[in-house]
C-alpha cells in the first residue's frame, strides 16, 4: 500500500487560519502557530463579546429609562414596580426608545404607574 503524506491537509488547516488571521499584525498574520494562537484568542474574545453586548444594552436601556424616571420626579425601581402592577408588560428597550422619543408618552406611564402603586 502507497504511503499517504499529510501535507495537503496540513495545508488546509494552515490556510485556513491564516485566512482567519487576515489582518492581524506582524507574525500574527504571516506565521502559522502565531497566527493560531491569535485566532484562538480571538474567538474566545467575539465569543465573550456576544454574551457581554446584551448585557451593556441592558444597562444602556435601564440608565436611559431612570434618567428619564428622574426628570419626573419617580425613581426606577418604583417606575418599573408600578408599571408591573398597572399590568403594563413593555420591555426596557421600547420603555428607553419611548423616553427618547416621546417624552410626553413616557411623563403618562410615570402617571400610570404612580397612580398604580397608590
């Protein structure tokens, strides 16, 4: 039986990092084990940073929604507690594109939600 060689698929795996390192700077784009290392750890970090980007949006949305809760004169644990017992079902994002966007709708929900928790 003929000997089988790995080069071609050696080839491929290389090729296929280094397209992966496309970018990177100095060896990191050029050398194969640096270039994997990169890659590697660049991963790792989009992986992290999918996970963390919903997280900063929350906080995003919930430091918009309790400035605006501020400015009429509520706080936002209350703001949210009373809209929960008013059976207002809005999320953060739409409750932070409403106090961007129409401030007179969003002065209402405070009302509602102060008149919810009286």
């Amino acid at each position: 039986m003929a000997r089988v060689k790995g080069a071609l698929n050696t080839r491929k795996r290389h090729k296929k990092i280094l397209k992966l390192a496309k970018g990177f700077r100095g060896a990191e784009s050029k050398q194969f084990r640096t270039a994997n290392q990169a890659v590697m750890r660049s991963m790792q970090n989009a992986y992290i940073g999918r996970r963390r980007k919903k997280r900063d949006f929350r906080r995003l949305w919930i430091t918009r929604i309790s400035a605006a809760c501020k400015m009429n004169g509520m706080n936002y644990s209350t703001f949210m507690n009373g809209l929960k017992k008013a059976g207002i079902d809005l999320n953060r994002k739409s409750l932070s594109e409403i106090a961007i966007a129409d401030a007179a709708a969003f002065a209402k929900l405070v009302e509602t939600a102060k008149s919810a928790l009286n």
